[in-house]
C-alpha cells in the first residue's frame, strides 16, 4: 500500500518535523522548570535569596515555550491527518474500484458483510495506523530519546534507575502485544458477521415483518453482537490489566529517583531542581514507552486490517477482458479478417451455445448445465421454460460473462464471449432481473442507467414499451419521482416495468428477461411483448419464465430440465410432441387456451 502513502509524501515528511518542534519544546519544560526551583525560588546561586524577577522571566518562557509547541502540535496534526485522509479516500476507491471488477463467485466468497467492513472499518483502522506512525510514534519515540539523553545531562546515577525500569516496561508491552495481536484479526471477522446479518435484515426487513421473526432475528443480531463484543472485551481486558502495572513500575521508577536524588543532593552531587526534572524526565520517558505500546496496539489492528483490504486489492478478477474485440459497427480487429468481420456483421445479436456444462465452484463437479448446444438467432424471440433450480438462469448468466462455461463455449455475434472484453460484451446486452434492483433516486435516473444521455422523449418511449408510463405519469412529480432506498416505494411490478424500461432503452443487440415479468399480469406482459416486437425487431429476446402464457408467443421455445435442453421448437410443436410441456401445459390450462 505503500504507493497510495508516496503521492502525500510531503505531508508525511512536515507532520514529524512539526512534531520535533513540540518535543523540543516539552524538553526544556523541566530544566527550566529547574532553573526556576534552584535560583528563582531556593537562591542557591544568591547565598540562599529567592529571585522573584527569575521566577517571572522564565516562568513567561516556559509559557511562551508551551504556546509554540502547541503550535507545532496543532500543525503536525493538520498535515497527519491531511496524508492519512488523503491515503485513506484513494484506497477506499481503489478497493471499491476493484470489487465492482470481480466476479459473482468471488463477491460470493467474500460476502457482502465482509466487503462492507473492509471497506470501511478495515480502512479507518489503516488510517489510524498511518497517523500513529507519522506522528504519535514520532512524538513517543523522540521523547524517549530526549528524555534519556536529558538525564544523563543532569546526572549519570538517574540512567540506572532508568536502565532497571526499561526492561520491566518493554517485557510487560511485549507480553501483552503478542496475547493481543491474534485477536484482531478475529475482531474484524467478528465485525463481517455482524454487518451481514444487519444488511440482510434492513433489506429484508418486508419479509422479516411478514414472518413476524423479529425476536428470531433480533436473536441472531444479538448473537452476532455478543460475538464481537466478547472478542472486543477480551482484547480490552488484557490491556485494562497491562495499565496498572505499567503504572507501579512508573511509581516505583519516581521513588527510586527521589531516593537516588536525596543522596546525591546530600553528597552536593545534585540540586533539589536536579531531582524536579530528572522525576519530569523518567515520567516522560516512561509515559512514552506506555504511550508506544498503545501505538503498536493501533499498529497491530491496522496490520491485521491492512491484510483483509491488501486482499481485496490483490484479488484478480476471475473473469478477465478477451484479446480480440468486435467493435459496435459490426467491424473486427485483432486477428480478424475483412471476410470474417463481414460475415460476422451479419451475426449481431446471435446467440450459439456450443456443447457447453458448468458447474458452480463451490459446488464441485455436480454440473447445473450438461453439455447444451443451441442456437438463438437475431431478432428471435426465444424462451426457456423449466421448473425451479432447473439452470435455466445460469444458462443466461453465461451469455455477459457472469460466469465462465466450465466445458464448451459460448459465442455472442459469433464470436466467442471470452474474446470481448467485458465492456464491450456487456454494451452488447440488455438484463433484466426478477428482483429488480432500483437505486435511491428518481425513476428518470433508475432508467437512464440504460442510456446516460437519452433524452426526455426517449425515456418515456421506453417506458411505454415496458408499460411503465401509466403509474409513471400518475405520479405528481411523474419522472421526477424520487424512489425510496431498494424501491420500497414501488409495488412488485412498477419495479419490474422500471427495470425493463431501463433495459429497453439500452436498444442493445441481446435483451434478456430473467423471470422479469413474474409479477404483471397477462395482459400487461402481452402489450409489453407486442411493443416489444413492434419498436425492437432487430433485437434477439431471450425470455425466462414459469407460465406458458408468458411464452407462447415466442418463436421457439426451449424446455430446460436437470440441466439438459429435453424440448425445443414453437408452442404448437411442444404442444404436441413434448410430454414434459404438455404437462406443464395442462397444470395451467386454465385462462392459457
């Protein structure tokens, strides 16, 4: 991570330089200090007469002296936090930049909860780190150096009290740092469960509510909460023991100077202001090294969350960009010939699956798809009909490369989609989901995520396809209508019509509906379709549903079951010859004929 830190490396450089002006200036506290008790206030240097002139004059010093290092302070603390915030921001969009590149399998394995925390605690906690050590590790260190090196200056005897405390505090610090550091990592993990629970009960909290499961997931909530919150009172408690001890040898460490300063002040070897700040300097010395135990605690949790985000920044997409594209036009480039870019021109919108299978990775070899081989041609209407959990979502999540066919391939214009890159596959096709996602703010924003820069005329064109536009303008603010965080403001099909508006608009060469038309009824799903194969002949239509009302339209129709296509032709030829359609037919005869 160190290359985000590099571009504020100037800050990073003048917060520890204005951090050595503030040491310094709590440096000479104490020998001032000192100079006030032996000559302002004992007289030693007068024949024993206190000097009150002395006491004024280098009392507004060391007044003077605090106010410049505050300032010192306050400026090393602007240019830390200007170097941590800086980093912190560039990392959180590198990392959001690369989570919106990875795959549907790998967003899986993380979970939602998970990239949520590194996202955001996991980062802060980084942030955290880098201010420690560009300044709380600077001020900590610099006092512990100034401090011995200014009581050596007073008198060599204070070092041994010194050199017996140091061992005893950085032991104590040790032990407790290695008892600790395992646990935050621990602490994150704790933290991940707790958010994914919290996300999928704010974005179900309609089916929570209907199921009347508040207490259960409340349950679950508190579980997850008294997950982290034990993790977190046992890191706290190890360092709650930590401070009183750190605290006896400090006090110990204050009486051994007193002692040894009374006999060197009997022996005429020290003054009594000697023995004022040599108990300044071993306090500072030893506060410092408490204060630096602290730090390496930040330290430890920042290195533990570095490793959870340096593993989303170091994570390749499993779905990489091919090394040929076909441009927008139709035309080749790569290793395409003229003759080949003209006849694939010809293809645009075809979709061909050859022998493909595939097999979910966390699933291991049980295959979703076994060896599918079929054809969708441009301007087709094409639908799949099978029962639940039968792939025939999958099958369409291959086509934009959602995920990668395990055997076979698939082509797309016929070109195979592992020779696009992504985007370019991607602006070829059109998605429209069962769950519709719809984001917070207007419906004219939700649907223009088709096309960024249609226009008003175009969007409600889009929307009159997809049926949208009659609840649309009832709307006082008609387009304009601001939609509540996951479309909560808008029944099961405004949003399915909303999601279709957007991907009509797209005008792509391939519009999938994947069970998008499950929650309007059938004479809105058959004006939708009409409109559709009146404004959008070109376009190849590929149309996922439960109910042959939905497909019987369609120009072929593809029966899916246990991953194997087992039907495929017109309803009248299914109809016919297909026992597993005619099945599927007869359950829902009723309002079909």
């Amino acid at each position: 991570m160190f290359k985000y830190l590099k571009k504020y490396w100037f800050f990073a450089l003048l917060a520890p330089l204005a951090m050595t002006g503030e040491v310094f200036m709590d440096l000479l506290q104490p020998r001032l200090m000192s100079t006030i008790v032996d000559d302002g206030v004992l007289g030693l240097n007068n024949h024993g007469v206190g000097d009150l002139n002395l006491v004024l004059t280098v009392g507004l010093k060391m007044i003077g002296f605090v106010a410049l290092g505050s300032c010192f302070g306050i400026l090393s603390g602007v240019f830390a936090n200007l170097c941590a915030q800086r980093f912190g921001n560039d990392i959180r969009k590198s990392a959001f930049g690369k989570i919106m590149t990875l795959s549907f399998e790998q967003t899986d394995k993380f979970t939602t909860g998970s990239l949520i925390t590194r996202v955001t605690n996991d980062i802060t906690q980084i942030q955290n780190l880098v201010m420690q050590s560009i300044r709380g590790f600077v001020r900590t260190f610099m006092l512990f150096v100034g401090g011995v090196i200014s009581l050596l200056l007073l008198d060599v005897s204070f070092a041994v009290v010194v050199a017996c405390a140091l061992p005893l505090i950085i032991l104590t610090a040790c032990f407790f740092l290695a008892k600790a550091s395992p646990k935050f990592y621990i602490l994150q993990e704790k933290l991940d469960k707790l958010n994914n629970v919290m996300q999928e009960n704010v974005s179900g909290s309609r089916v929570v509510k209907a199921y009347v499961k508040e207490r259960h997931e409340q349950g679950r909530f508190g579980a997850a909460n008294q997950g982290l919150v034990d993790t977190q009172l046992g890191v706290l408690l190890l360092f709650s023991y930590m401070s009183p001890i750190m605290n006896i040898i400090l006090n110990v460490s204050v009486v051994a100077i007193i002692k040894v300063g009374s006999i060197q002040v009997s022996a005429g070897g020290a003054t009594p202001g000697d023995v004022m700040a040599a108990i300044t300097y071993i306090s500072q010395i030893l506060h410092a090294v408490m204060r630096m135990t602290m730090i390496f605690q930040s330290v430890t949790r920042g290195v533990a969350s570095g490793k959870r985000v340096q593993e989303i920044l170091d994570c390749m997409p499993t779905i990489q960009d091919g090394n040929g594209w076909t441009g927008h036009d139709g035309s080749c480039e790569g290793s395409a010939t003229t003759g080949d870019a003209l006849a694939k021109s010809l293809l645009r919108g075809q979709v061909e699956f050859r022998n493909v299978s595939f097999s979910y990775p966390t699933m291991g070899q049980r295959k979703i798809l076994d060896d599918i081989s079929l054809t969708m041609y441009p301007g087709e209407t094409f639908a799949i009909l099978g029962s639940t959990g039968c792939g025939k979502s999958t099958l369409v999540n291959l086509i934009p490369r959602f995920y990668d066919v395990t055997e076979g391939e698939v082509l797309v214009g016929g070109i195979p989609v592992k020779d696009y890159p992504l985007n370019d596959l991607r602006d070829r096709i059109a998605v429209a989901l069962q769950k519709s996602e719809v984001f917070s703010t207007t419906i004219a924003e939700n649907i223009r995520w088709g096309k960024p820069d249609a226009t008003a005329e175009e969007l409600e064109k889009a929307a009159s396809i997809a049926q949208a536009m009659e609840y649309i303008s009832a709307k006082e603010d008609s387009m304009d209508t601001y939609v509540t965080q996951g479309g909560h403001s808008l029944s099961g099909g405004q949003k399915q019509r909303l999601a279709i508006s957007r991907a009509v608009l797209k005008d792509a060469d391939i519009l999938i509906f994947d069970d998008t038309t499950s929650a309007l009824d059938l004479r809105t799903e058959a004006r939708l379709y009409e409109a559709l194969k009146k404004h959008h002949p070109d376009t190849t239509k590929i149309i996922i549903a439960q109910r042959i009302a939905s497909v019987r339209d369609a120009d072929r129709i593809a029966i899916l079951e246990n991953g194997k296509i087992v039907g495929l032709g017109s309803h009248d030829e299914l109809l016919e010859t297909n026992e597993i359609y005619q099945e599927i037919y007869k359950s829902q005869a009723k309002g079909v004929k």
